[in-house]
C-alpha cells in the first residue's frame, strides 16, 4: 500500500505531467485565424508581409543550412519536437505533401528544444527526408513572434521571397498543407 504521502504525490504528478502537456504541445487554434482541422489557419496577403525570415544553423543531420538559399520558391516550414504528441501524428502527412509537392516547394523542419537522438529517431521512424534544423531555443527568435515555444506544432508557408504568407497552428494534414501552399502561391500572384 502506498503511505498517505505517496497517495497524494501520485496524482500530483499527473496533474503536473498533463499541464506539461498542454503548455509545450499545443494543437489549439489562435484568435486569428480560420479553424481547419482543429488547428487556426492564416494567409497573410502580400501587402501586410513583413520582411524576409533570416535563419541558418546546423542540421539534424550534421549539415550547415542556411533558408535564405531555399528563396525563389514556397518553403515549407513546420517546427516539430519528437517530445510532441501532436507533431508526431503529423508528421507522416508533412512527408506525404513534401513528396507529392516536389521540386515546386521547398520543406524545413524545426526540431525544437529537442535531443539530437530523439530528433534522428522521430526522422528514421516517420521517413523524413527534407532537412531540420536542430534548435534548442533560438532560432524561433527570428520568426517575428509567428511561432511560440507553447503553440507547437506550428507550420508556416514562407512565400518566395522568404517572408512569412502563412500560418497554421495545430497538427496539419495534407491536404491542409496542399492548400495552404496553393493559397499562397495565389495570394503572392495576385500582388
């Protein structure tokens, strides 16, 4: 039998661990945007863009990157932790889109606050094979406020100049991902 200390520490913990949780793994939606799939949706028009995203680091992998050489096409970019429950579900749909979109869209993973080994088994398990950049806290600095340590999953549609057209908060699908991709690529035309 458990003592009257370990009977109140047990569930304790268990309220600790949900809000855990719930704080760093997000699929809620934000205020401003369209519920699709339970996740918040935003395309920002091109007028309203604020100046290109700069960022580079190194890999999951190793490899140095930087996203400004990815510029002249959409780039995918979904900030992902293989602590993360929702993160994980999507990531077969993340691949699958990156796969069906080709040369046409570029694709960047953000493994955040992540370890290197969880962050290459997430990628072996689910066949991920467009690079991440490895972060383990700054990097969602230099995403001007669109991406939050609590609002993960996050998957962001960079237009072809690099700056952020679009936003969707919460485990994405593919098809979601497809046509958010297009809306963007219409919304960058019609400027």
């Amino acid at each position: 039998m458990f003592s009257q200390g370990r009977r109140r520490a047990v569930p304790a913990a268990l309220a600790v661990a949900a809000l855990l949780t719930v704080a760093g793994c997000s699929g809620s939606s934000s205020s401003d945007g369209t519920s699709v799939d339970g996740g918040a949706l935003q395309v920002i028009p091109a007028a309203d863009r604020k100046a290109p995203i700069e960022m580079s680091g190194t890999t999951v992998d190793g490899e140095k990157l930087d996203i400004s050489t990815l510029r002249g096409k959409p780039l995918v970019m979904n900030v992902w932790g293989s602590w993360c429950g929702p993160c994980r579900t999507e990531a077969p749909a993340l691949q699958a889109a990156y796969e069906e979109l080709g040369d046409s869209t570029s694709f960047v993973g953000i493994a955040f606050r992540d370890t290197e080994t969880g962050a290459k088994t997430h990628e072996k398990e689910f066949g991920i094979t467009y690079p991440s950049l490895f972060d383990e806290g700054s990097l969602l600095l230099n995403l001007n406020g669109a991406v939050t340590s609590q609002s993960i999953p996050v998957t962001l549609i960079l237009d072809e100049q690099g700056r952020i057209a679009g936003r969707y908060v919460g485990t994405v699908t593919k098809v979601t991902l497809m046509d958010l991709v297009e809306d963007v690529e219409k919304s960058s035309e019609a400027a």
